[in-house]
C-alpha cells in the first residue's frame, strides 16, 4: 500500500478505520481479517470516546474484549511491550534534481556508433570507425616487429 492511498474499509466500523491508520499494512491486513471475522459472527457492544484512547467492546460467545486486552495480547504474541510513545522523525530533505547521468545500455551504445559516419583509415585505406592513430592492422604489425627488435 502506498502512503497516499487508503485501505479498503470491508466493514462500516470506526474500530476498523481507526486500525488502518495505526498499524502498518501487512499487520492491517491481518487484524482487518479478524475485525471481519468479529463483524461476521459477534456485535459490537460499545465504543467509549471519554478516554484519551477509545475502547472498543465486542461480544463474541459470551467473552467481551477490550482494546486493552487485544493489546496485551498483542504485546504477549511479539513478546514485548508496545511503546507509551512513539517519537518517529521525518526524513531528511533529499535533492533528486540533477543528481547525475545514467549509464547508457550497450544497445544505446552501438546504436550511437553506428549513427557515426565511417571513417577511411590511412594507414590500411579500409573504411570503418578507426583511423591511422588506432588502426589494428598496423599495430599488429608493429608488436611483431618490437618483440622480433627485442629477441635480436
């Protein structure tokens, strides 16, 4: 999910909406299941605004649960306690404009070389895309003549 979209509300329960703007989207998706499930086969019995978090009772078989106590279910099941605070900085200011040249692909690379006009060398009289400075042939040659200087 993406920070500017939402999720999709499969229940008209503010508990759900509230819980898709608090947890994270593959810990959503999973309590949106159960919130599914509870709207499915229990009722909601009440919901308390009076308190700095709001409480939501629900009536499943006989057993009413909490918010409080799906939270401490939650913390037995991660094994620790959820924070009282969460300090969560924003991230630093990241320039994207200009931030370099990308690498052309091999196809860009031979199709730039081929788009150059061909080039007669001097030295071989071939045409191609090299000249008398970096003809092959000669330079062959040359490495031939040195190593038989070098054995003399």
């Amino acid at each position: 999910m993406d920070y500017n979209t939402t999720a999709k509300m499969k229940t008209e329960w503010s508990l759900e909406k509230h819980a898709s703007t608090i947890f994270t989207d593959g810990a959503f998706k999973e309590i949106q299941e159960q919130i599914q499930e509870a709207y499915n086969h229990c009722s909601l019995v009440s919901i308390s605004n009076d308190s700095s978090p709001e409480v939501y009772k629900i009536f499943a078989d006989g057993v009413v649960t909490s918010t409080a106590q799906k939270k401490k279910i939650m913390e037995e099941f991660y094994g620790a306690e959820a924070p009282q605070e969460v300090d969560v900085q924003p991230p630093e200011v990241v320039s994207t404009k200009g931030s370099g040249s990308r690498l052309p692909s091999r196809a860009e690379k031979a199709l730039k070389v081929k788009s150059k006009p061909l080039r007669q060398c001097k030295k071989c009289q071939e045409w191609g895309y090299h000249d008398s400075r970096n003809c092959n042939k000669f330079t062959e040659k040359e490495k031939l003549r040195s190593r038989r200087n070098s054995d003399v």
